[in-house]
C-alpha cells in the first residue's frame, strides 16, 4: 500500500494589522482602501487587501490607521526611542504619522519608522 504523502506545513498566521493606504495618484482604485500588514519586503510593505490580493508599496504610501499600536525603528537622530511602542492618533500634513508614546510626547514620524506592536 503506497504512503500518503506527508501534510504540507501550515503557513504561520500572524494576526493581521490593518493599515490605512494613502496613494498619491488620485485616480489609484487603492486610494483609502484597507489592508492588512503582512511584513517587509525589501524597501517596501507587503501587504494584502481585504479580499486577500497581495500588494507592495513603499511606506511613503502607507499611513497607520489612527489607534493602531506601532513600534519606533531605525530612528537616527533619537535612536533612543527606537524599541519604543507608541499609538497612532493622527496624520500630519506632511504625510508622517503622529504618534503618542506617553502621557505628554507625540512624535510626528515617517511610516518607514514603524512597525505594528
């Protein structure tokens, strides 16, 4: 009797954090539309829609939806706040995330800084 092949390894599951994208090109059918964070890929977030289609953008498109918990990297002019975990409570004009990390401090940091928590 011949063996049953061996079951394939289940893809890790990692709880999806969902992101807002902000696509320059108006006329973009992803303007404002949802997605989950899957990682990164490169210089760039992969990521996938609602309906479970992969896309890549580079972080300038991204913006953090507002209450989403993110983790500061790669900080070179206040390295010491790299590590720190903060909450998304807005946008700035110029495209940064602000985030609150304590009591008194918001910073206003580019989303290439981020991580979800």
């Amino acid at each position: 009797q011949p063996k049953k092949p061996a079951p394939k390894p289940r893809p890790t599951t990692v709880k999806p954090t969902t992101v807002n994208l902000q696509v320059i090109d108006k006329r973009s059918p992803l303007r404002g539309a949802n997605c989950s964070y899957v990682g990164v890929d490169g210089d760039g977030f992969s990521l996938a829609l609602t309906d479970g289609t992969p896309v890549k953008l580079i972080p300038e498109k991204v913006l953090w939806i507002v209450g989403t918990r993110v983790r500061i990297t790669g900080l070179v002019g206040k390295p010491e706040l790299n590590g720190t975990i903060g909450t998304v409570n807005g946008w700035a004009e110029n495209g940064r995330n602000l985030v609150h990390i304590d009591s008194c401090t918001t910073l206003s940091l580019q989303t290439a800084n981020l991580r979800p928590a």
